[in-house]
C-alpha cells in the first residue's frame, strides 16, 4: 500500500480569496462601463434633458401656431391677418412700403 504525501501549499488558501476579487472587479467594471452601467445613465439622464428642452420649443411652436390657425377661424378673419397672408403668399407690396427681411427660428 502506497501513501501519497504532498507538501501543503500556501497557495490553496489564497485561492477563494482571488477568486472573490476576480469577480468583484468583473462586476465593478460592468456596472461603470457595460450597456447599463453608470456611464450609460449619465448618457440617457443628458440625452433626456436635450430632449425635454426641444419638446418645450416645439410646444411653444405649436401654440403659437394654433393662436395664429385661430385668428384665421371662427368665421371672422381679422383684416390685418388676411393682408399679411396675402402680401406674404403673392410676394406683393404697395409703392410706398419698405420690407424688413427677418430671419426664421
């Protein structure tokens, strides 16, 4: 009968402990760094504000759109914005006009 004898390593003991911190440094990188990591959030939090930002002008747009539909409506169009409309869509003035060129937002 044979009896195999081997020297203890240190090593045995060290294993569990490197193992943890292997995994440990595997999930901090993910959680900084992957697909929803922190720098990920960061990106949708910015990308959320540019977004709220230009929804707030378009409905500003849109409102300002709608006063001017309403003028138009209702049965009684308001003089002055049929002559804007019309000079603006025929491209017509008077003799004695000066035009101011605006530019468009």
């Amino acid at each position: 009968m044979a009896t195999r004898q081997r020297k203890n390593s240190n090593l045995h003991r060290l294993f569990i402990p490197i193992f943890c911190l292997t995994l440990s440094a595997y999930f901090y990188y993910h959680s900084t760094t992957g697909k929803y990591g922190l720098e990920s959030h960061k990106q949708t939090v910015e990308r959320s504000l540019e977004l709220q930002f230009k929804l707030a002008s378009l409905q500003s747009e849109r409102e300002e759109l709608e006063n001017r539909v309403l003028l138009l409506k209702n049965g009684s169009i308001e003089r002055d914005m049929l002559d804007e409309q019309a000079r603006f869509n025929l491209n017509l003035l008077h003799e004695d006009e000066i035009v101011i060129m605006r530019i468009a937002n």
